[in-house]
C-alpha cells in the first residue's frame, strides 16, 4: 500500500471537548471556533478575510480507520452503509471536511463559525468554496 | 510536527497524463474518468450508486508541499495570493477535492464525471455531498 505523510498545520481551539458532541460531519450547525495555524504557514493564510468560506480539512484522530460499514448517524434502524456513502469520521483515511465562514484574522489565529470539531483537532488545509456546490 | 498516514485506497484511471492538462482543482469540467479501489475497501463503496455525488478526496502527489503563496491560475498577471486562498495543487498538505457524479459501479471499478486529475492519482476517501453546498 502507497502512503503519504500529512502534518498538522495547526489545531482547533473550540469549546467542543467531548466526541460525542460533534460525532459527525456534515451536520448542520455546530459552535464557534478559532484556528490556531502554525507560524510557518503564516503566509499561506495571509489573504483569509471575514466573509470568506472555507473548506477546512482536518484529521480525525479519534476514528477507528478499520471500520468501512457503519449504521449512519450511529442509529441501529438504519440499515448498515459503506462508509463511503456516509460522513462517519471512521474510514480508512479520516480526513474531516468542514465548511465555515471566517468571522476574524488576528495574525495566525482565524475565528470561524459552525465548526462540529473537538478541541484540539489537528488542521490539514483550508480551501476557498469554488462555486454554490464546491 | 505531528503527522499521520494516509494511504492509497485506490487510483484514478483517466485520459488525463499530462500535469498541464489538470494543473488546478476547482476547475469546472473534465473528462470521465475510472476509480480503481482496491479489493480491500470493497464495503465501504457497496452503496455507490449511479447519480451520486460524491466528494473525492485525491493525494496530489506531484505537488510541491513548500509552496505557500501562488500567482493563482498560473497567471503572472493576478497578484501573489497565499495558497489558502486558491485551489493550488501545490500546499503543506496536497489533499485534491473533486466533486464528481457516479456514472457507474462495476465492483471495485468506479466510473466518474468531470475530474480533473491525472492517470494514476491516488485516491484518499469517498464523501457524499450533502446539501447544496457541502
């Protein structure tokens, strides 16, 4: 098997503590949070605005990465689902994809809102939204 | 810093080859192109259907991981942007995001929409889209 080596570029500061308030992704919702980057991606950030949205990628260091059939939304009536068809975070590679909106820069600490991801969540990547459905 | 793995799940199989051909993700269009998934992850892509959208996740493996600020589009006209704000192939963590729509499901063989990636792409994850903008 190929792999490749991704590094934490930061880590989330959220009042989220506990897995079982942000189970999921894709959820709707979720509190504010700030993203905490490393000094050496300062530049890499440097034209992040409010307003702007994002993809944020994270690593979901709690996911079980052998699991690949999960019942969604862990409800035992539904019917049990490959992963691939779900946001469960347990999946081979548990990259964690968030969309927010930026509501402050100060430096390498970027406020956002509606972030479903527990404190200490080590960031991957932030992208621009491209488009309605990007 | 810390890192962690990730590992090729499958490639992509696409007439694209060359890395002019497909130089920036977020791109609208593309050619079909075929998901290769290894036998191992068979389960979790047992409830792909054709006219899902889906959200894949790619290991942009010719990218240059030290870039931080870009001319986006290669253009030397557009000011130098940090990479944040672009959908650059070259970032700290080179992770490609493509959305795409399943045309068919033969197996581990998946045939694809619009993706702009080259022949022999590693694939990461599998997401569904859910809602218009995720």
């Amino acid at each position: 098997v190929d792999s490749y080596e991704v590094r934490a570029i930061g880590r989330v500061e959220s009042p989220l503590t506990d897995l079982a308030d942000a189970p999921r992704q894709g959820d709707e919702g979720g509190p504010e949070a700030t993203l905490v980057f490393d000094d050496a991606v300062a530049t890499a950030l440097a034209d992040l605005r409010p307003g702007d949205d994002v993809l944020l990628l994270t690593w979901l260091d709690r996911a079980d990465r052998e699991v690949l059939v999960v019942h969604p939304r862990d409800d035992p009536d539904r019917p049990r689902t490959g992963v691939f068809s779900t946001r469960s975070s347990h999946r081979p590679n548990p990259i964690g994809l968030h969309r927010v909106t930026i509501l402050a820069v100060d430096g390498t600490r970027v406020r956002v809102s509606d972030l479903e991801a527990i404190d200490g969540t080590p960031i991957l990547d932030v992208k621009p939204v491209i488009g309605p459905e990007r």
